[in-house]
C-alpha cells in the first residue's frame, strides 16, 4: 500500500516504511513503485517487479488511480479554459499535441475514477465527450500489467460512447450490447 500526494512537482507515493517516489506522470507511479520495491526485494530484470501487488490511496484510505485524459474533440473543440485554470480535484492541466489532464483521482476501481472525472467534465466544464483518451495509439496491443490494460479498457469505451452519441446511440443501447455481448459472464455473477 503506498499513499499518494499531489505536489507542486508532480505526485509523490510513500510506502509504510517511508521510502518515497517522486512521478511526474500519474501513470508512472505504481512501475516506480515496483521497480524501487524489486530492486529492494532483489527481484531484478523486466516483469519481475510486475508480481509485487500495489495499492494506492489518498491521505484518508481511500483508493485512488492514476492516469491521463487526453482531449479529442470529432468536431469543433470546446472551450478549455475553466478546465485549464481550475481543473478537477486531483488533475493537472497540460497542453501538448493533444490538451488533457494528468490525475490521480479516487474510486473503488480505475474505471470508476476514470468514469467519475468524465462526468465531472461533462457537468462542471461542459466538455460533453472529449475527454475519450488514454494516451493509446496502438489500440489493438493489449499491456500485460492490470492497470494499463484497464485504461485501454476504459479508452475503447470513452471512444465508443463518443462515436455512439453521434450517431445517436444512446447509452441504453450501449448497456444493453455489452450485456448481451458478455452474457455468460454476467450470467456467472462477473461484472
């Protein structure tokens, strides 16, 4: 269990025994995590560190995730500036090719935080559905580790509500298909 601050510098995550790591990006900080922890353990090489489980939380207990969402408007792009100048709790502003926010934001699970800043931007910013990136170009390349295979996840399925929407899909329908799709597994109690 690591706890994680947001500093003037990026997010600092603290293990029990104190030692510290100082991640610029959110996505970053549990591999640093692994990857200080590994060596310490002396489990060294690549996918060795993968197997030390991690979990991150705010100064309160609570679950917090770390990623990245990134901007794509499919039409005129919005007006960025309230985001920009106040972005939501736990989220950077940053500009690059793509505009987006750096957080590290609570939720039981990744693509709660993850759908909870979504609504966020929609409701406070009105940024109705351009926050549909997680920083994946390769969409078809599945990572091996839990946390960025669930940000392709939750990509796949910003990009497929934003598509929906305009074609006038509505979430309802998008529900109905995934438990149709995965209906053994929803049959099995798995959600």
């Amino acid at each position: 269990m690591a706890t994680v601050e947001q500093r003037d510098d990026g997010w600092v995550a603290t293990v029990p025994d104190g030692e510290q790591v100082l991640a610029h990006d959110p996505r970053s900080i549990t591999w640093e995590l692994r990857e200080q922890l590994g060596a310490r353990l002396g489990q060294a090489g690549s996918g060795a560190p993968q197997d030390i489980q991690l979990e991150l939380t705010d100064a309160s207990g609570r679950p917090v995730h770390g990623f990245v969402l990134l901007f794509v408007p499919l039409g005129a792009a919005g007006d960025y500036t309230a985001v920009r100048s106040s972005p939501p709790s736990g989220c950077r502003w940053f500009g690059a090719e793509l505009p987006g926010l750096r957080c590290v934001r609570p939720g039981p699970t990744r693509l709660a935080a993850i759908a909870d800043t979504v609504a966020e931007l929609r409701a406070g910013y009105g940024l109705v559905a351009e926050a549909s990136d997680l920083g994946f170009e390769k969409l078809w390349e599945w990572p091996p580790d839990p946390e960025h295979g669930t940000d392709l996840v939750a990509q796949l399925l910003l990009m497929a509500a934003q598509r929906a929407g305009q074609l006038g899909i509505g979430a309802d329908e998008l529900t109905g298909f995934l438990h149709a799709a995965h209906a053994d597994r929803a049959a099995a109690g798995d959600r």
